[in-house]
C-alpha cells in the first residue's frame, strides 16, 4: 500500500470514528492490517451492545476494494470518501451482507475480469449516510 493510499485510509478511520463517537459510541481502532475482522471495535455505552465496522477509505471516485467475508455476527462498513474539505466528505454504511452483495454483483457482472474484490465508485450510493443501521443509532441533536 502506498504511503498516500495508507493516509487516506487512516483519514478514513477517524472520520468514521468521529461519527460514531459523535452518536454517542464507544470506538476502539483494531491497529494494523493484520487485524482479521475489522478497523474498528465499537460499543454502545448504553446497551453493552458491540459490534465491528471494516472502514474503506478513497480520495477519488475509483473503484471500491474489499473481499467478501464468510459471515460474522455485527459486522458493519463504512465506506469514507475523503473529501479534498470536510464538507466533502460522505459516508456509505452497509451491513456485511448488503457489502458481500456488492461484491458478488460486480464479480458476476463483470465475468471476464479478475476476481479482486470490489465494486464501482457508484454501487454504494444508495446507502450513504445509512448510519441509522447500526445497532442503538442514536444521532446526537445540535
């Protein structure tokens, strides 16, 4: 991974923990791309609720990379386009299923090319800012 790719993806990371943090959640980040299930633990204070968010990070409208991954209780994406300001930004939030769907939907659609995990810039977009999926959503208010 490249030096910018790394710092986008770690943009990335906190902006989506600062959301979630912003709702009122505890977030923990996992360290590393060795980690197996996500880049973040998160925890609702509240419930004890826990469950994972796998963050991917882009800084132009390319394509969207990740594997599908055999089921897991709780896990959630959130997709971060970083934008060139903050008001810029946006956010995808799917559920692992909506995510391996995705990938499954571009791989069948696209037959001829090499299976690397992924879909187009545009799949997404019906899910931005979806933050209400996640379990005990409680956005704060102004």
């Amino acid at each position: 991974m490249t030096e910018r790719r790394r710092s986008v993806q770690w943009a990335a990371q906190f902006l989506a923990a600062a959301e979630l943090e912003r709702a009122g959640y505890d977030v923990a980040f996992t360290m590393g791309n060795s980690t197996p299930v996500a880049d973040l633990m998160v925890g609702n204070p509240v419930t004890g609720e826990q469950f994972w968010v796998d963050v991917k990070g882009l800084q132009s409208r390319n394509a969207w990379f990740g594997k599908r991954k055999g089921a897991r209780p709780n896990l959630y994406y959130a997709l971060v386009f970083v934008g060139s300001d903050r008001s810029k930004d946006m956010f995808f939030v799917l559920t692992q299923a909506e995510f391996n769907d995705l990938v499954q939907k571009y791989d069948r659609d696209h037959p001829g090319q090499i299976k690397q995990g992924g879909f187009a810039w545009g799949a997404p977009l019906g899910f931005e800012n979806k933050w209400a999926k996640l379990p005990g959503w409680q956005p704060k208010s102004n």
